[in-house]
C-alpha cells in the first residue's frame, strides 16, 4: 500500500508541474503577442531620409529639397501645417511652395543657391497626428573661379610717334640755332667796340697817344731828346771849327 501511495503522489506532482510550465509558456506567448501588436502604435514617424543629406558638402546647388517621412502618409489639411524652409546664414529665405506627396515633401528652389552655409528647417504632421519640427544644415561649395589680372603687353611706340617725336626734336633744334647765331653776332659786335691791340713798332706813337703815361713822364722824355738834340749840335759845331790837316 505504501509503494502504490508514493508513485501516485508522484505523478500528480508531475502532471502539476507540466501544467504550470504549459501555463506560463502561454502567458509568455500571448504577451509577446500583445507587445508586437501594439508596437507600430507606440512608435512615432520620424524623416528616413533628405536629399541634400545633413551636413552635406555639394559643388552645384539643388534644384529642390526632399524629405521622406516613415508611416502611411502626412496628415494634410486647411488647419495643417506641413512645410519647408531653407535659409542662408545672413536669414534670407531662398525655398519655393512646399508640395506634399504621400509621406515626401518637397519644395524647388526658384534659383541657384549661391556658395555658403545653408539650414532647412521643417514642420510636418504624421499620419498619427503628431506634428514634429526639426532641422538640419548642408553646404554648398563656391566654385566660381576668382578673376585674374591680365599682364597687359609692353606698348610699342607707333611709327606716327615717332614721327611726331623726331619732328619735334628738329623744330627744336631749329628753334635754338637762330639763338646761337644771335649770341655770335652780339659777341662780335662785342668785340669790333674794342680797340685793336697795339702793334710792337708803333711803341713810341702808342706813348705818345696814349692818354693813360703820366704828364712827368712826358716831359722828362722830352727833355732827354731835346738835350740829345743839343749834344749832337754842339759836336757838329765843334768840327767844323777844328777841321783835320
């Protein structure tokens, strides 16, 4: 009796715990069950991609911006504001109309974006409802090359310069030649106002005449020549008076 009441309770205890893991691998079935379902619910639309991408470096402009949102759609609407916005550093604002086409928004540029730093700031309603507003900057790479300065050729002189240069060195020229003949002329007539110099045999006239021998001078030559005069009288008187035998 004692051996069939121990295998007895020993099934039951068997059969209990069986049962119990059963239990809990449902309750862990239909959690999981229950979390899966309800996941898409608690998960909100986020951007999945834009094109520029953020912090893009580009060498041309774009010619729209696009922005693909998760989810079945953005919630569109008279009091619903989905939009686009696209600003350069100095707050100027270069974006088009936004257009919305299922979950992408879009907007086209209406002209090339110059070099510089850019921010597209967004505001979109998802198809839960809830609105989301964030941003995000790209770049745009100034290409333009800058201009160079040009080496200007060495000017030549034209042949009617120098003409005109060799014509004017002549009638310069010309012009001071009569200056020069006017400057001889004048130094001649200069020199035809002064006295010729006096010849070495005309001393004696030249002493005479000379206005500059002082008077004594004068008159002690004279008194010489007059004392000469006698001596040579006196010698021819003396001669006659003592004629030789």
């Amino acid at each position: 009796m004692s051996s069939r009441t121990s295998t007895s309770r020993t099934a039951t205890t068997g059969r209990q715990r069986a049962g119990r893991i059963t239990a809990l691998s449902a309750t862990a079935a239909l959690g999981l069950a229950v979390t899966t379902m309800a996941a898409p619910a608690w998960a909100h639309d986020s951007l999945l991609s834009s094109t520029p991408e953020a912090d893009a470096v580009l060498e041309q402009s774009p010619e729209e911006i696009t922005l693909e949102f998760s989810g079945g759609g953005l919630t569109t609407g008279e009091a619903i504001t989905n939009v686009i916005e696209v600003s350069d550093e100095g707050g100027e604002n270069w974006e088009g109309e936004t257009e919305i086409d299922g979950s992408t928004m879009s907007t086209e540029l209406p002209e090339e974006l110059p070099g510089g730093d850019y921010t597209v700031a967004y505001r979109v309603v998802y198809s839960d409802g809830h609105a989301e507003e964030s941003s995000f900057d790209f770049e745009v790479v100034d290409t333009a090359p800058e201009p160079t300065p040009e080496a200007s050729p060495p000017t030549e002189p034209s042949t009617e310069t120098e003409a005109e240069s060799e014509s004017d060195a002549e009638s310069e020229t010309e012009s001071a030649a009569p200056a020069e003949d006017d400057d001889v002329a004048e130094a001649t007539t200069a020199d035809s106002g002064q006295p010729d110099e006096p010849v070495a045999g005309d001393a004696a006239s030249d002493t005479q005449q000379n206005p500059g021998l002082p008077v004594w001078a004068v008159v002690v030559g004279a008194v010489v020549v007059v004392g000469l005069l006698a001596a040579i009288v006196m010698a021819v008187l003396r001669g006659r008076k003592n004629p030789r035998a």
